[in-house]
C-alpha cells in the first residue's frame, strides 16, 4: 500500500512508519516538526508542512494518492489543553476538518485517526468497552471526540471510510533504542520515572495515594508502543480490505498502578530515586483499563510485549542512548 502519516514524525507515528515500511509499504511523513523529529524517519519519506495548509496539502494528496491516511498530528498534553482550549480546538478539531476536507476533495477517502482513551473521561466500569460512556473531562478528550463525531458524519454522509484506535497509554522504545519518546515537555509517567532514575530529575511525584485501588494510586492499562504500531497496520489492512468504519480500543486490558511501575523501574534499572506523595490532580481517574476483545476479533490484533519490564527496559535503554 501507499500511507501517509500526518504526525509520523512523532512518538507513535514513528514506530508505525518503521513497522510499515519493514513490511514493505510505501510511506511518506507529513509533520510540522513542532512535536515530531526529523531525525527519526527517512529525510526522502518527510514533507514538512502542517495539516492547515491546505495547498500543500492537497498539492501531496493529488499527487501521491495514498491509499490510506493515517492521523497522528495533535496536541496531546492534557494539562496544557486546561490553559490553553482554543490552541487544541484549533489543531486536533479543526486541523482534522481541514485534513479531512483535503483528502476526499483529492479522492482519498480512507483515514486511521489517532484517538484516546480520554474520550471517556470518569469510566463507569472497567475494562472499559467501547459502547461505554463518553464524558471528558478536559478539552484534549474533548477535542478528540469531537473529531470522532465529525468523522462518523463523513462516514455517513460523504463517503469516508475510517478507523479511530483509542489508545490507553502507550509506552516504551524500538528494542534497538534507535527511536523513543522525546516529548517537550514530558509528562508521561515512565520516561519520567526513568528521567528521574538517570538523575535528569531530582524526584518523581505520585499524585495521589487515596484512589479505590489495593495500594491507593492510579492503575493504567500501558501499551508498548510497537503493538500500537501493528494495531494501525491491521487497521490500514481492514481499511484497505473494505472494511467499514468502526472505533477500537487498544491496550493489554490489564493495569499497574503508579507504585508498581516504580517499583518495577527501580528493578530494571537498578536503581533507587526519591519519590513524593502528593494530592490527586484534577481529572485523574482512579482507574483506566481498556476491553481490547474487539480489536483482537475484527482486525486480528494480539499483544506481543505485554510486559512491563520489557516495556521500561526498552524505553530505559532509550533514555540512556537517545538520539534526539
């Protein structure tokens, strides 16, 4: 197949790229390098360019014709989208209306959009399935299910085929720790924690230790990012196989809690590091956990690294060799 990765240049789309080009598809990388780098894809893959400029844009699509898009360019830093609504309204809403608007003007009709667990906000139950409850509670979730909704539209009334995968929380590194997550700022627990077992950071912060969970903090479901990967290249196989638009989960459907992924960072790192208790922050649910039974029936997805340790080992070896 022919792809295009908006986004591909940051943390998930990079794995994804490497995943699909190993497997001999044909992809090209449109990134504005404002989160993404440069440095991990191939400079002969990359367009830098945003997915508001809508003549570069479609000069791309007419172009090269992808066979399927798929979506990674958005602002995804939940605290950041508390101070600042309209920049994150204007980029994931917005960006993706004007995305969108250009691929099917160009005759390109088929999109993965990068979604999130967020969507959900204060889960009623869990695992959680995706007929659950959507109510988020800050306006990165928001924003994504806002472009969830516009993308159901389309897909009824403006023929556009589509896939959103909900991630939970991805994590992680290439086993080779040639490319990882290089966020600015960071805020994702395990490069974090790892930061704070290289002496990067003095200490890491545990908000909250009240929560209804066996040791009082917050249980995720964490993904390794590379079974993330594989999940939006079953979804470009079902897209591209005539399959109808439809929204997955994506996790392990099993959570750690803030504490154990400590602990389990201290084993494999070796190391002990200062950690603070301090007050729950707003919008953290206690738990998040996702069903993944229906990504693993309809596109064949299956967990290869669901293991914590290898999960930080990869992203420590990251940590320690990063190249950007």
């Amino acid at each position: 197949m022919k792809l295009l990765l908006t986004g591909g240049a940051g943390y998930i789309g990079s794995h994804t790229y490497r995943l699909l080009k190993a497997q001999g598809h044909t992809v090209k990388v449109y990134d504005n390098l404002s989160n993404g780098h440069a440095e991990a894809v191939e400079t002969d893959d990359l367009i830098v360019g945003s997915i508001q400029h809508t003549g570069t844009l479609k000069t791309l699509l007419e172009t090269y014709k992808p066979d399927v898009v798929i979506h990674f360019a958005a602002f995804i830093e939940v605290g950041v989208s508390v101070k600042k609504p309209f920049e994150f309204f204007a980029n994931n809403t917005e960006g993706t209306l004007a995305l969108t608007k250009a691929m099917l003007d160009c005759g390109v009709n088929k999109l993965i959009f990068s979604s999130t667990a967020a969507v959900y906000g204060y889960p009623e139950t869990t695992p959680i399935r995706e007929t659950a409850k959507k109510s988020p509670v800050n306006p990165y979730g928001t924003s994504k299910l806002m472009v969830e909704e516009l993308l159901e539209s389309l897909s009824q009334w403006a023929g556009l085929k589509y896939t959103a995968i909900r991630y939970f929380n991805a994590a992680g590194a290439s086993e080779d720790a040639s490319i990882g997550e290089a966020h600015n700022p960071e805020t994702h627990l395990i490069p974090l924690i790892l930061k704070t077992a290289t002496g990067e950071r003095k200490s890491i912060s545990i908000f909250g230790t009240d929560f209804p969970t066996p040791d009082g903090t917050a249980i995720r479901d964490y993904i390794h990012v590379d079974d993330l990967a594989r999940a939006h290249m079953l979804a470009a196989d079902y897209l591209a196989d005539g399959g109808k638009s439809d929204v997955f989960n994506c996790g392990y459907s099993e959570g750690y809690s803030v504490r154990e992924v400590i602990e389990a960072a201290k084993k494999v790192t070796g190391k002990d590091f200062p950690v603070e208790e301090t007050e729950r922050r707003d919008g953290d649910p206690a738990i998040l956990i996702a069903d993944s039974s229906k990504i693993k029936q309809t596109l064949g997805w299956q967990p290869v690294h669901n293991d914590l340790e290898y999960i930080i080992k990869t992203a420590y070896k990251w940590e320690q060799n990063r190249k950007y």
